[in-house]
C-alpha cells in the first residue's frame, strides 16, 4: 500500500512542487483581473470545506482500489499546511499509486484566488510545467516547479469559479508513470459531478 503526501496545489514551492505566486502589490493588482479563462457555470465548492473526503465518491475510489475508509483527512482546525492553504483529502490503494483532493480556499482568501494566482506564479517562472487542458469542460492545468510525470506524479488544478479552484494528485505510480494523469483526469471528473448533483 502506497501512501500519499498532501497535495499542495496552492502550497509554496517546496510542497508537491507546485509553485504559490509571490504576494506584493504588483501581484495583488494582477490577480484582482479575471483568468485567462473564465469559468462560465461556477461550481460552489463551499459545502465541502468540512468534508472534502467526500468529493470524490465511492464508485471512483473502488476503481482506484480504495475506499472511503482509507482517507486521510486534512482540516484547517488541525493541519497547519490545511490552515494556510485549504482542507484536503487523500487515499492509499491496495495496488500502486494513490490519489489526493484539495480545496484551494486558502489562495482565495489571500486574493489570489481561482486559475489566475496560478497564472501569476507562471508569469513568474514559478513553474517549469504549465500545460492546460479541460476537464468536463472546466478549464484546468497540469502545472509543477518541475515535470515529475515521467516518474508517475501528475499535478493537476481545476478551476471552478473565477476566485476558485481545487487540486487533484496522482503520485507513486512507478510502474505505470502514463496512468497518473490519466487517473487524476478521471478523479478530477468525478468531482466536477459530485458538485454538479450538490450531494
């Protein structure tokens, strides 16, 4: 059984490798602009501050190999990384890999929030990979300080409203390096629908 460390798509550079814009004024004028893509149906991600566990549901972590009671919650009451970047979720499977879920509240609150904090840290050279793409038609980026793809770690964030975003990871899987991304597209659908049905 793998475990996996937290995700940190809003956490600084030395967190899962993925880059947090640095704050001054500049930045602060920047980020107040829309993203370069907007978001067109805001999702409401708020219900699940308390629960993020339960964004991704049981049928997609039984096809992971996992179960809702292999999670390992990360609240802001009680995680000191949570407390700065938002609550987060993650899972070990029986077989390789494993997976991870995060709110990106954190940023949002700082005025950095949503697709455009993650545009300015790419503006900074923050990031060495920065690849979008969509996910159920949500704009979405596969971003890192560095390109762990090639050894089995994706990073992947969505952005569900103009102001916020959540972050999958999809890491350790060593044998199978191609199936990280593959997986964190999957988990990250799933949790476009979990919000879409408002369970």
């Amino acid at each position: 059984m793998i475990a996996v460390v937290l995700f940190g798509a809003s956490c600084s550079a030395g967190t899962e490798g993925v880059a947090q814009p640095a704050v001054d004024d500049t930045t602060t004028s920047a980020a107040s602009t829309a993203p370069e893509r907007k978001v067109s149906e805001p999702l409401d991600i708020s219900p699940y501050l308390s629960r993020p566990c339960e964004l991704v549901s049981p049928e997609m972590l039984a096809k992971l190999g996992t179960s809702p009671s292999e999670a390992t919650p990360r609240l802001p009451e009680d995680h000191k990384v949570s407390a700065e970047f938002g609550p987060s979720c993650d899972w070990s499977g029986e077989d390789e890999g494993g997976i991870g879920v995060n709110i990106n509240s954190g940023n949002k609150k700082r005025g950095l929030g949503g697709l455009r904090g993650h545009e300015i840290a790419r503006d900074q050279g923050r990031y060495e990979l920065w690849e979008e793409t969509s996910i159920s038609s949500y704009p979405a980026v596969y971003l890192g300080v560095s390109d762990a793809r090639p050894h089995g770690d994706c990073e992947l964030v969505v952005g569900i409203a103009d102001d916020m975003t959540f972050g999958v990871s999809a890491v350790s899987f060593y044998e199978n390096p191609e199936k990280a991304c593959r997986v964190a597209d999957e988990v990250a659908a799933d949790v476009i629908e979990t919000l879409k049905s408002g369970n």
